[in-house]
C-alpha cells in the first residue's frame, strides 16, 4: 500500500504557506515533518485531512484516486491527531468511542463498542477506562487522542506534535507505542515534530519544510550539519549514536 499527495498549496490571504509539496510512503513507515515554526507543518496535515479542500491537486491511497472523497467516506481511510483536541468532562473510553463517528448512523453497535475495547487493550490504557480524561496524565492523554485515531479504522494516520509539552518519558513512550501500532497495522504514518533528535529515533522518512517547499527529504541519514543550516539557519555538530545522528548547537 502506498499514500501519495501531489502538488499540495495553500494561502492565508495573500501569504503562500504551501507551495507544491508532493509527499509519498508506503505502508508500515513513519513519516515526519520538520521545520522552524511557521513553515506549513500543520497545514500540511490539514489539507491532507480535507480540513482545506482543494490544497491537494492529487491524492492517492495504493493506486486510487481518493481526492474528492467526502469528509465521511475519508474518514474512515485517514484519521488526524491535533496538537489540542479536549473532551471534557468524559471518560477514556468515551473519548475514544468518538473515533467511531464515521460508521454510526444512528445507534452505537456492539461492534463499534468492541472496537474500542480492543484498542483500549492493544493502547495498555485498560486501567484508565472509566477514568475521566480531565484526571490522567498529559502522556496518557496522547496514547487516548491515537487510540481514538485508531478505532476509525485508518489506513493513514495522521499526527501533529502528539509529543509537545510532554515530559523525556512520555516522549519515549508515545512514539514507541505508535512506531510499534504502524508496524503491525501496515500503516502510513505522517507527523509534525520540533524535536529533531527525537524524531531522528523513531522515523523511517524525515521531510523539512521551509518557506512553505521542501527543502530536505530522505531518511535520518539527510541530518547533518548543512541541512539543519540550510532549514534552520544555526550552527549545529551532528554525532552518530547508536546509529541514530544527535544534533548539538555550537
């Protein structure tokens, strides 16, 4: 299976955020998308979601043509994970009950109900159930927003920053969880980060984005001291560690 997007543009008024991007991995890879702030890393994401319709000339999911699919139908091949998304006041397993709203038409089935029961499992959130997600951790809260991704279904998830504001653990443990999920499901996995190093780990595709193109794409090899000049404007050493580059300023 491989997820492709072509020609993707978009503009805030008069500013071009995007201009010409063309992605593409197969099943079982992990994409990330780096880049200074302000760049386009979001909107990426959003227009591969339909969030802006039109952003993309051309998307394909293993050969068909998924462009003009509908927000239901497209919801059940791609989901999204964003930075914030907080429902409060209910339970871990009502959060994620909500990523079954593509196949309920009028009452919830047994099936739907299943669905979020295995993928409480498969997430270890079995625990926190019937705990009100106001009451667990910021780390927990990630593993609940992709559990919920999860019970739709996807052949494309799709994650922006599901490791900001979380502590080195959380971290670790966030990104374990999903490189472990995209492997076994055969799924394309494309998510934003700021943490280079981080992403260095656990990524198969690393993409960097700036002034809305790309300017650097390949695997974590394509780290080094002149692409983190040419994105990010600084002065960095780059170390291999464990077969994994670690960026230091100078």
């Amino acid at each position: 299976m491989t997820f492709s997007a072509e020609h993707i543009s978009h503009s805030y008024r008069s500013h071009k955020v995007l201009e010409d991007v063309s992605i593409r991995l197969d099943k079982g890879e992990l994409m990330t998308i780096l880049g200074p702030n302000g760049v386009g890393k979001t909107t990426l994401l959003k227009s591969l979601v339909g969030i802006y319709p039109g952003s993309v000339e051309i998307l394909t999911l293993d050969g068909k043509d998924i462009t003009n699919m509908g927000p239901r139908e497209r919801a059940k091949v791609i989901s999204y994970v964003p930075q914030r998304s907080h429902v409060s006041g209910s339970t871990v397993f009502e959060s994620i009950l909500l990523g079954r709203r593509p196949y309920i038409s009028w009452d919830i089935a047994e099936a739907d109900l299943d669905k979020v029961s295995e993928t409480i499992s498969l997430m270890g959130l079995d625990e926190l159930s019937e705990k009100k997600v106001d009451a667990i951790s910021g780390g927990e809260y990630q593993l609940v927003q992709i559990a919920r991704a999860l019970v739709q279904d996807p052949k494309v998830i799709l994650l922006d920053e599901p490791t900001n504001n979380l502590d080195v653990s959380n971290q670790e443990n966030v990104l374990k969880v999903l490189r472990q999920t995209v492997t076994e499901r055969g799924l394309c996995a494309i998510m934003t980060n700021h943490d280079i190093n981080l992403s260095a780990r656990h990524s198969d595709r690393i993409v960097m984005l700036k002034s809305g193109r790309i300017q650097i794409s390949g695997g974590k090899e394509v780290i080094t001291p002149e692409s983190i000049k040419t994105v990010y404007g600084m002065d960095v050493e780059v170390e291999i560690v464990h077969g994994n580059p670690i960026i230091m300023p100078i």
